[in-house]
C-alpha cells in the first residue's frame, strides 16, 4: 500500500502533541525508521539483538510496500514509528475479513510520556475507521505494560482466546477494538 492508494490523509482524531506530525514514511526514510524501529525494541528488552524478528523490524520497505507505514516526527526527526495493516496485507496477522491491525509500534524513550504512544494509535483507530472495519486488533509482549496502559485507555479489550506464539518461548497478548 502506497500513499497513492489513500484518497486523503487522515485528519487528527484529536490535537496531536504540538509540534509532531504522523505522515507516511517517504522512500527516503525507510532505512532509518527500519533502525529506528529495531533499536527501540532491543534498547526496550523486547527482542535479543540476535533474534531472527530483527530483520523483521529493520524491513521498513516491505512494511511500506505492503501495509502502511507511519512516522511520528517531532520538529522533523523521526521519533516514533508503527504500521498499519488492513485485513489484505501480508503483515496482517490477526485480522478476518473487516478487521485491521497495527504492529511495531516503537516510541523513542527520550519522547515516551509526550502522548506519542497513544497518537500514533489514534491514527490506526481513524484509518481503520476510514477503511469501514469493524474491528481493530494488535498483538504486544505481557512486559510492554505502557502499551498496554494506552490501549485499556483507549477502549481495546483483551482477547486472550486470540493470544499466541509467533515462535516457541515466545508469547503474544492479544487486544481488540471494536469499532
């Protein structure tokens, strides 16, 4: 998905934190927000620097490509980043037929606290919503407790019948919210 498929941006849901602006990722950022992205989940403990999921979280370009990829910027640096997978997205793992999802949402530490987290989610939340889903779902790691926190806030529920294991010793939480 390109930002040519879209027929508008996205208006705000709410006010973002001042100064921050949630775009597409341009080509030229890829690599950037691909690091950005893998160095938050390593410095956050929640990935090895060894684990296989790293060139996951580094493959910006085939996140862009075949979702939708987000940037938060805060006066142009990138500082915050997720993707948002309609149901017909090969990163959508969750999702049935009028269900979206997001993943990877990462957050700089040196920003957590300004409400970034929760923008970028309220993003998901409007394009899901401008998609016509039903549904919006996520998977998280049981110790991302600060996403969690703004998910419950947000209005998602676990799903815990949904819950599973990417990979042995691994395991996945499961939200959803109705829309």
């Amino acid at each position: 998905m390109s930002e040519e498929t879209r027929s508008e941006p996205v208006e705000p849901p709410y006010r973002w934190p001042p100064g921050l602006d949630i775009r597409i990722a341009r080509p030229d950022e890829l690599s950037r927000i691909g690091d950005l992205t893998a160095a938050i989940y390593v410095a956050g403990g929640y990935i090895s620097p060894h684990s296989g999921y790293m060139a996951r979280l580094r493959d910006a370009a085939s996140r862009a490509r075949e979702a939708e990829l987000l940037v938060a910027l805060q006066d142009g640096e990138a500082i915050g980043t997720v993707t948002y997978c309609p149901h017909d997205s090969s990163w959508a793992q969750l999702t049935v037929a009028g269900e979206a999802e997001f993943r990877m949402l990462a957050v700089v530490p040196a920003a957590r606290g300004l409400g970034l987290g929760e923008a970028l989610v309220r993003y998901c939340i409007a394009r899901a919503r401008e998609d016509g889903c039903v549904t919006l779902r996520l998977s998280t790691e049981p110790v991302m407790h600060a996403a969690h926190r703004i998910y419950r806030r947000l209005g998602f529920v676990r799903t815990p019948e949904r819950d599973w294991q990417p990979q042995p010793g691994v395991e996945l939480l499961t939200y959803a919210l109705p829309l």
